[in-house]
C-alpha cells in the first residue's frame, strides 16, 4: 500500500509562513511561543474531546479526559513550558551524543567533519537549556525561519 501526501501551493504556503511565525516566536520569546503552543494544544483539546461526544451524543471517558487535558493547558501552560524546555534539553544532549558518535564511528567518513560540528552544536543547546540559556530555542527558531523561507521559495519556483 502506497502512500501518497499531496499538498499544494496554498497549503505549503500557510504553512510556510507559520513556520516563519513561530521561528520569530522562538528567537524573539522563547516563553511566549511555548505558552501560546500549550494554549492552542489546549483548545484544540477541548474541541477533540467534545466534538466525538455531541456527534455520538454520549460522554465517554476519553473526551473527558481530553477536555480536562485542554482546561489545564489553558490554565497553567508555564507549566508544561517548563517541563517541555526539560525535555528538549535532555533530548538535544542524547541526540547531540549519538550524533558525534555516529559521525566519528562511520567507517566511510563522508561528512564524518560537518557531522561531528553539527553533533557538537546540539549537545552545547541541549547543555545550555540546563544553564537558563535560550540558544537551542533561537537556534530553533532561525532553522524554521530559514525552512519557511526556503519552503516558500520552492513553492513559488513550482508554479
């Protein structure tokens, strides 16, 4: 069975342009964008939850626990920030890890150099998120800018 994602101009453009939103979030305020995130989860939450409901016209305890979910995402989203900030450092630190050991152990040493640069890059972002440092966030936040933009280049070159 195949597969096949279609998406076209106007869409890749949408989500282009989000992309660039959310990268400015990310490199002008890491703790706006996280708790604005955490909110739209929430809300869409709330309405992935009750939808399934008055469709079915019945309570179930999965819509519950989605409308609840949602109700304390919208509440408390510093919350989850901080927890979410956690895990991206913990995360960036054992990818930053494996990167340099893959790049380093491959035995056809192709991009063995940029590979342990790249490796290098995440494991100091994932070590500065332990340091209050928002370098990983920003550095995030460029890659998506420069993904948008590269996005809508490509999607305007298509036409």
């Amino acid at each position: 069975m195949e597969v096949i994602v279609y998406q076209d101009k106007t869409t890749a453009m949408i989500y282009s342009v989000l992309m660039i939103i959310v990268g400015l979030l990310f490199v002008l305020n890491k703790d706006l964008a996280l708790s604005w995130g955490f909110i739209i989860a929430g809300v869409f939450l709330i309405i992935a939850g009750i939808i399934p409901m008055i469709m079915a016209k019945s309570i179930d305890l999965m819509g519950l626990l989605m409308i609840v979910l949602g109700i304390i995402l919208i509440a408390v989203p510093q919350l989850f920030a901080g927890i979410t900030v956690l895990l991206i450092g913990i995360v960036a630190i054992l990818l930053g890890v494996i990167w340099i050991y893959g790049s380093a152990t491959n035995p056809d040493g192709k991009g063995r150099t940029i590979g342990i640069i790249v490796g290098i890059v995440i494991l100091v972002a994932g070590i500065a998120t332990f340091l209050g440092n928002d370098f990983v966030f920003i550095v995030f936040g460029i890659l998506l800018i420069i993904a948008g933009i590269m996005n809508i280049t490509g999607a305007s070159r298509s036409s």
